[in-house]
C-alpha cells in the first residue's frame, strides 16, 4: 500500500538537504494517532495542519486601463454634448468650450463692464455699458450659440460668429453722459401747435435745436468695439447737434388735422349738419399733448357736455307739411313748401364721452340718433279766372278766391283772346313790340306770365288806368302785383278768359 507522503509536516521539520524533498518521511502509528478531534503531537508539541496557500488571481492590469480610457472618451462625449463649439464667438465676444449659462454670464459681464472713455469736453470721464443702460438678451443669444454651434458638430467648430442686437437705453445713457459731461447739454425745443384767436385757426410754434451726445451714434460705436473683442473705447463728450423730436413738419400735419376738423366740426342729424360748432368753441375742447417726441390731441369730455346739454333745444323741431300746388286733375304742378319730419334728439347719455374719443382720432363729425316724426302733404289746386266785362282777374285756391285785382286787357283792335289756357313760361323783364314795322314799343316791361301765344300777365309803370281796356291783347297789372302773379303761378296753372 502506497502511504500520501508530506501531507502534513511537523513544526521545525527541515527538507532534505539542499531542498531536497526525497528523504522519508517517519509513519505514524495507529496507536500514536488522536480522534479527529485532537490535533496530532510529536512529543509534548501539538502537531498542526499546514495553511493550504490559496491559487494566485489572474492579473486584469490590462482591463483596467481600457476601463480608465472608456470612461474618459465617455466623459469628453458627454461633454461635446452640452459645451458650444472652440472657436465661437457672439458679438465678438467667446464662448467656445463654454456651457450655454456661462456663456450667457460671459456676454452679459462683458456687455455690461465695457467702458467707455469720453474724449475732449468728456475730460477722461468713463462709463461702463452697465451706466449706460447697456442690454443684449445674453441667455437667448448662448442659447442660440450652442444651437448653431455644439461642440460635438466639428463642422460647427471655428464657425461664423452668432450676431447680437446690443442697444443703449436712451433715457439712462442720456442722463448718464448729462451727468458726466454737463456743458455739452442744452436741450433741444419741440414744435408746438396752439389756437390762434384771432384767425380762427390751429397755428405752429416753430422748434429750436440744442445740443447733446448722439446715444444713437455712441451705440453703435459701443458695439463695433465689442464686436472687435475690445473691452474699451474712446468716444468724443464734446456737444453735437440734438434736433428736436417733434419738428415743424410735425406741428404743421397736426395743425392741418385740426383746421380740418374745424371746417366740419358739429353735431349732425344725417348729412345735415344741424349743431355747427364754432372754432373757438371747439379749441376749449381740445388740447394738443406732447408725448414723448409724439403730438397727439386730447379732447375733455366736460367742456363737450355743455354743448350736449343744449342739444335738445337746437335739434328738436314740429313737422312741417309740405304744400304741393295742382292743377283740377290733381298733377302736381310744383311743390310750393318741401315737407320737413319731425325730431326729437334721442339719449345724450355718453355722448360727450364718445365725441370726445372721435375728436382724438381726428373726427369732427359726430352723428346724432333722433327719431322723427313724418310730414303730411297738403294739395293746393290753384286757377286764375279774367273777366273781361268786369276788367277783373280772380285768383282761386281750392276753388276759394284768394286775390282779386282790377286789370286792363286789349282794347277792341286788339282783344284778349278768349278760353281755357295754361300758363307756359316766365320771364322778368323783356321789350315789347320793338321791332321794325310793329305798331308799339314798350321797353323793359317787367314780370311776365305767359298763358297764350303773345299774350300774359305784365307790369305796367306807363299808365294806371286799371279797370279798362288799355293794352294791345296783354292783361296789364301794377308792377307789384304782376310780381305776385308771376310767383304765385307755376307753369300749367290753368287761366280762363271770358267775357
């Protein structure tokens, strides 16, 4: 039987020589052997177990190593993610390898600490965009940069630069230069419009120039130098011209506005304009403001209201009746009198409020809201009767003689023809019989009624012997009634003449 040799090894025990295992190895005894609960002795020594030494690990020197470089190449892509592109800039400012809220801080700070040093009567003075009311919208414009170009976009590297609107608050700038350079400041005067009594109409205040700093030129050499990547510059603090905001071409469209609302100011009831308001009235309305560089008008809604209150009175009014003269078959031969409704203006609640709002638009015209009540038509049959016998002419309305005169008609050689006729036409003075080989001539004879062929209604200044015969075929009147006549007779009033 083949005994498992150097299984266990007694403390102090030596290998052969020169570390030779070979020697034997002594074999214990049943007899000298323990329980297995009791460690083996040689003598008065407990014998022990060897330590088993344990396998020896691989070595992962190598993995680790590919680890370290992955989490590297990781972490830089990670990076290209949120970073903007090298080579970037926005308004000339960098903000490549930079976050889009760095950048956003890095274009403000920069914005805001850029000075600016005043030349000539400025003395050295300086001020930063911050004094003068520098803005940009930084955080849009990171955004933007990053948008255009992100770091993991080489293509996007060393792009062109993101452009930025950068502004100077005129108000602050102002007052900031005002406050550095005093001398160089004498403000400029706005054209004005005022009311000019005695013509009635809206004149202009002319404007003066003054002077100052031009903000508007200063901007944009505060943005050329940051655009350039400068955090400097210098800019001159001797006065320039400052022109008015509100010029004389101003004041004159604004005086023109006004005049014009003038000629057509009132009150209307339809087309017509039924309240006119005076020119002066209207100028206590209105009030011409300069705001901001911007004339508008104003107009004050109480001193509207006085004229409102009297509106009643002024556009209410009866219907008037028209009055129609007709012939016996009822054919309306002119309109003696036009019909007028009748109106009453409606709720003046608001109304001065409302005009007043027109006004500062630029209307005049403010329509009124009335309800009417309508005219009846009223017929007059109108006829003139000649009684020759009597040398007497009748004049009839509805059949009820109205006038009645002496006449003088033609004498027996040359008698006023008899019948029913029509009055044709109307003429207010011509010559009479004044032609070669007529047996009269009567110049400038005056109101003349033509019912038949050479035969009317006349004036007469050469005789006043009415009530007889006197003419050569013509009914002869006073002047002043042939007046009457001639107005009271439209053409086709029917005249009848007998005898």
């Amino acid at each position: 039987m083949k005994f498992v040799t150097d299984l266990i090894s007694a403390p102090g025990a030596t290998a052969g020589a020169h570390g030779d295992d070979s020697a034997p190895t002594a074999v214990l005894t049943p007899s000298d052997a323990r329980t297995a609960a009791e460690p083996p002795t040689t003598g008065d020594q407990p014998l022990a177990w060897a330590p088993i030494e344990p396998a020896p690990k691989k070595r992962r020197l190598g993995l680790w190593i590919g680890l370290g470089v992955g989490a590297v190449v990781l972490g830089a892509g990670a990076a290209s993610m949120i970073l903007i592109a090298p080579g970037t800039t926005v308004a000339g400012i960098p903000v490549g390898w930079m976050t889009p809220g760095a950048a956003a801080e890095a274009i403000a700070s920069h914005v805001a600490d850029t000075e600016v040093t005043l030349t000539g009567a400025g003395d050295g003075a300086v001020l930063t965009g911050a004094d003068l009311g520098a803005t940009v919208d930084a955080a849009a414009l990171a955004d933007t940069a990053f948008a255009e170009h992100p770091m993991w976009n080489l293509g996007a590297w060393m792009g062109d630069p993101v452009s930025a609107d950068i502004v100077l608050d005129p108000d602050t700038a102002s007052a900031a230069l005002r406050g550095a350079v005093p001398v160089s400041f004498e403000d400029p005067v706005d054209a004005g419009v005022a009311f000019d009594a005695a013509s009635g109409t809206y004149v202009i205040t002319p404007s003066e120039n003054g002077t100052g700093i031009d903000v508007a030129d200063l901007t944009g050499a505060f943005v050329d130098a940051i655009a350039a990547g400068r955090t400097s510059l210098e800019y001159s603090g001797d006065p320039a011209q400052a022109t008015p905001a509100v010029t004389d071409d101003d004041a004159t469209a604004t005086a023109t506005e006004l005049n014009s609302m003038l000629g057509t100011i009132g009150f209307y009831v339809g087309e017509e304009r039924t309240v006119p308001v005076a020119p002066e009235v209207a100028a206590s309305w209105l009030t011409v403001v300069d705001q901001d560089g911007q004339l508008r008008i104003e107009a004050d809604p109480q001193a509207i209201q006085a004229t409102v209150d009297t509106l009643p009175s002024l556009v209410d009014r009866a219907p008037v009746n028209a009055t129609n003269i007709v012939d016996s078959a009822g054919n309306v031969l002119r309109a003696e009198r036009e019909g007028v409704a009748g109106r009453t203006v409606g709720d003046t609640a608001g109304v001065a409020d409302q005009f007043a709002q027109q006004l500062a638009a630029g209307d005049g015209v403010f329509k009124l809201s009335v309800s009417e009540t309508a005219f009846e038509s009223v017929n007059l049959f109108r006829r003139i009767e000649i009684n020759l016998s009597s040398q007497r002419a009748y004049l009839f309305e509805n059949n009820e003689v109205v006038k009645s005169w002496a006449v003088s008609t033609g004498l027996p050689g040359t008698p006023t023809p008899t019948g029913n006729f029509k009055v044709f036409a109307h003429t207010s003075m011509q010559d009479m019989g004044c032609y070669e080989g007529a047996p009269y001539c009567t110049e400038d004879v005056p109101w003349i009624t033509w019912f038949a062929p050479n035969i009317g209604f006349h004036g007469t200044y050469w005789h006043n012997n009415f009530g007889n015969r006197m003419s050569h075929g013509c009914v002869n009147l006073p002047i002043d009634l042939a007046k009457y006549v001639y107005d009271w007779s439209p053409v086709g009033l029917e005249v009848s003449v007998y005898n």
